[in-house]
C-alpha cells in the first residue's frame, strides 16, 4: 500500500476547484466530439455487421445498390476511422491538453465549428460513398468533395491545441503532451500531403500506392497510436494513483516512435511494384519498433504491478489496460508481419484484416472506452447510472474482438496457405473459409451490443440520469483503508 | 520532368525539411528547458493536492 501525504484541506479544495474549472471550460466541445464519435460508432457497426454477413451470406440484402459489399465496407471504414477514432482523439486531446496544461480552454465555441466541418465531412464522406461517390483508395476513400472539411476542421483543433499549450501554467510537458502535440502536427500534414498527391496533384505510376500505404499505415501510426499511448500513459498512473515506472523510459518510447514509424508504411506493398529498397527499409523500420513498443509495454506492465486488483474495481483501468497490453501484441505481431517470408503467407489474407482490427479496435478503440469512463462524468457531473450496462459493455467488446482476431487470424493464415498452393481450387479456398466469416459476424453482433449498451450509458448520463455526487469536484475516489 | 513531378518533389523535401528541422527545434528547446533534468518530477506532474500520489480516482459506481 502506497503511503498517503496529509495534505491540507484548503490546498486540496484550491486544486479539487482549478480542475473542476478546466474541466468546465471545455465540456461542450468535447462532449460535442465525443457524443458525434458515439454516432458514428453506431453507424459503422451497423455497416460492419452488413458488410461481413455478405461475406458468408451474398444473398443477404441484393438488390440495393447502396448497400453492395465495396460500399457498406468502405463506408464503414470511413465512420469508424474518420468518424469515431478521431474524433475522439481530436475531442480527448483537447481535454488533457487542457488538464495536463492546467489551463482553460480558450474560445470554446470555435470548436463546435471544427466539430461541425468533421461531421459534415464524415457525413458526405459515408453518405457519398453510398450512393456510389467512393473513390478507389483505400482509407482515402471519401468522396473528393469531403476532404476540404477535414482540413479545415482538423486545423481548427491543431491550433487550440497548440494554443492552450502556449497559455500553459504546468511548465513541465508531460509525455501524453509530447504525444498529442506530435500527433496534432503530424496528422494534418500526412492528410494533406497524400489529399494533394493522391487526387490534387497527382503523382503518377507506383508513387501513388507507395503515399496511399505510406498514409494508411500512419493514420494509425502517426495519429492514433500517439494518441491512445499518450492517454494510457495519463490514465492509468491517475486511476491507480501511481506515477509512471520509469518517465525516462516513456520519453525514449516517444521519441523511438517518432522516429521509425513513418518508415513501416512500405511493408505492405512487400511483393508489389517497388523499388525493393524500399520495402527493405519499411521492414528496417518496422522491427526498430521493437523499442518503442518495448518501452512502453514495460512501463505500462511495471506501473501496474502490484494494482491488477484495481481491474476489479475501475471500468475506465480495466478497459485502458486491456487497450495497453494488446498495443504491445499488436505491435509485435506488426513487426513480425513485415517480415518478406511471412508476408508470402499473410499479405492479402484475412490475416491482415484481423491484425487491423486488433489494432484499430483491441488497442485504441479500447483505451477510447476508458477515456470515456473516466473523462465524461467529470465532464457531466455525474456518475455511470449502471454498473450492469458498464459490465455488458466490456465482455461484449473485450470476448468480441477475441473472436474476432483468433478466428479471421486462424482462417487468414490457412487461407494464404492455400492460396499459395496451386492444387487448391479458389471455390475450395472460398468454402474453407465460410465457418471463419460467419464466426467475425458473431463478433461484430457482440462488438454492436457492447456499443448499444455504451451508448445507453452515455446518453443516461447526459440526461442527467446518474447520481450526482455531492463529496466535491473530484469522482469515483475508491477510499484507501 | 513535368510539374506534377515538380510538385512531389517540392512536398518530399519540404516535408522533410519542416519536419527534420522541427524535431532538432522541440528536441533542442525541450534541453534547454530543463523537461529531461528531473524524472521524477516529471512522472509526478499529473498528481495534485486533489488527486495526489497514492489514492485512487475511478470504481465502479455504487
């Protein structure tokens, strides 16, 4: 057990309203980001669960051109991608930006007009896409009429952040501030300049899947990866009220990041049409992820220790860590992938689809879930009005997305087995398949009812159905015996 | 070569300019400014008279 400081009441009060006055200064906004993520979610699952059973069950739904496979799939990728992990990276960011800042935000309203440009994007990004607008690139799939409100929506929450940083009174910068600034500057510039190469200006030949894979890979990498490290870093020492293992280690793990992730892009077009140094160098760098990834696995397990009790008691721990332990699976199965011999098995397999969604879902939709539970009651006011819904919500997610990674992972490996084979007939490999398709629609029905209850939990609490607490600003605090 | 092949080339090495050159700014500002002197200090930045070292702040509700 830790030892506890007796700290005077007045300095605790004084601290306890500063906090509450920052957290004040940026609900609207942020619930604003964090509810229209909410939607979006709920519109991508339902396009998820269309998408997959058309895969076991082509039969399902024909007939409505807006719903054929390469639509609903696409759209689904742009309401999940653009629509709910970032903006709850862009609606989280602003919120620790302002906490770890110690610092309100300035203009809020401002940031319901960038709020508004996302959604008006995302909404003419999966709506255009169907009723057949989609352009054929992937992630980059949106119609050439949405991007102008990304960029002018995403430049909008680069400059508070980068504002609320300069009007700073905490003049240390703590490593989840290295992340989201990081991430907020490189963002912007990773979009536009593939925006511009891809459909602006475009470059020809092979250099315009080299920027669509080089793009793609660090949405994840350069975006939302930063940005779930960085709020497991804040979140999990906060929870269980410990300070990181080793801070030393996380700055090295920040800085490993920025310097290799943005070569490992490249390994997916491994056995494609490229210069092969380039793919070799994609593989370089994606085993120098080692670092980072170990770095931060270390710190998150050893900070950690002795407090795994806490899973029991803390929704908002219990879905960060889930998020932090699979970036540390994901990440090393990723460097693995890149490798050119495992490629010749796994690369456009199913394979790939479930290490995506480990990453996409596994670790950043998961450490997301624990924003939320820790971020909107102190937002709102309020507490979570139902443990039951909370519970639902975790097994749904945590067992789907298990289902999920082992059975298209199982599937995936023998079906490029297959495909290399070739004795095997493509009609075998498709029937071979089926029980794994079907088994990712069971996952995704699971994933879907985990976000209902999700979404029951959230609305409730904005409508003001959970208890208020009346014991000060500060919630949820566990007492130490 | 055309000027499509101009344009990538100007973004390519812009970016890599901007973007070298703002690493080598942030890593050398964050020196001077004493952010890697004390890493204790640093870890214990997020904690505060209301929510110090040591006590919780997240469980399930009653």
């Amino acid at each position: 057990m830790s030892s506890v400081t007796v700290i005077p009441l007045h300095d605790r009060e004084r601290a306890a309203a500063e906090r509450a006055s920052i957290d004040g200064s940026c609900r609207g906004p942020v619930l604003y980001f964090t509810a229209s993520a909410l939607f979006w979610l709920l519109a991508g699952s339902i396009l998820a669960i269309i998408a997959s059973a058309k895969l076991h069950s082509p039969y399902f739904l024909t007939g409505i051109p807006e719903l054929t496979f390469g639509r609903v799939r696409m759209a689904h990728l742009q309401a999940v991608s653009i629509g709910w992990t970032s903006m709850v990276t862009m609606g989280g960011s602003v919120w620790m930006m302002c906490r770890l800042c110690r610092t309100e935000l300035i203009y809020p309203k401002l940031l319901y007009v960038s709020a508004t440009l996302w959604n008006i994007g995302t909404l003419l990004s999966v709506g255009g896409i169907l009723l057949g607008d989609g352009q054929s690139v992937e992630w980059l799939d949106a119609p050439p009429y949405a991007p102008p409100f990304f960029v002018a929506g995403l430049g909008i929450v680069s400059a508070w952040v980068a504002a609320t940083f300069r009007r700073r009174r905490e003049k240390h910068v703590y490593v989840t501030q290295w992340y989201i600034l990081a991430a907020l500057f490189w963002f912007p510039w990773l979009y536009t300049v593939a925006v511009f190469m891809i459909f602006w200006s475009p470059a020809t030949g092979v250099v315009q899947p080299i920027v669509n894979w080089w793009f793609n890979h660090n949405f994840l990498g350069l975006w939302l990866t930063p940005v779930a490290v960085g709020t497991a870093y804040y979140l999990i020492p906060k929870i269980i009220g410990r300070p990181i293992h080793s801070y030393y280690l996380s700055i090295t793990g920040f800085w490993a990041l920025a310097l290799f992730y943005s070569w490992a892009g490249m390994h997916h077009l491994i056995g494609g049409p490229i210069p092969a140094w380039l793919s070799t160098a994609s593989t370089v760098g994606s085993m120098m992820m080692f670092i980072p990834v170990i770095a931060v696995g270390i710190n998150h397990h050893m900070t950690m220790r002795n407090h795994f009790h806490r899973l029991k008691y803390s929704p908002a721990l219990r879905f960060t860590v889930f998020g932090a332990i699979t970036y540390t699976w994901v990440s090393f199965q990723g460097s693995i992938e890149s490798l050119k011999d495992f490629s010749e098995v796994a690369h456009f397999t199913h394979y790939t689809v479930a290490h995506a969604h480990l990453g996409a879902y596994g670790f950043v939709t998961m450490i997301f879930f624990g924003l939320y539970y820790y971020m909107i009651p102190r937002l709102t006011g309020r507490e979570w009005s139902s443990s039951t819904l909370i519970r639902i919500h975790f097994w749904c997610a945590s067992v789907g997305i298990t289902i999920y990674f082992v059975s298209l992972s199982i599937g995936g490996w023998w079906q490029g087995r297959m495909l290399n084979n070739p004795d095997v007939s493509f009609g075998n490999i498709t029937r071979y398949l089926l029980p794994y398709l079907f088994s990712r629609t069971v996952a995704g029905i699971l994933l879907t009812i985990g976000h209902i209850a999700f979404a029951t939990s959230f609305v409730m609490n904005l409508a003001g159905w959970g208890k208020k607490r009346t014991g000060g600003p500060t919630f949820f605090v566990e007492k130490v015996a | 070569m055309n000027a499509a092949n101009v344009a990538m080339f100007a973004v390519v090495i812009g970016s890599i300019v901007v973007f070298g050159t703002a690493t080598i700014l942030a890593l050398g500002w964050a020196f001077r400014n004493g952010q890697f002197d004390n890493f204790d200090q640093g870890a214990a930045s997020i904690f505060g008279p209301d929510e110090p070292v040591g006590e919780p702040t997240d469980a399930f509700p009653k």
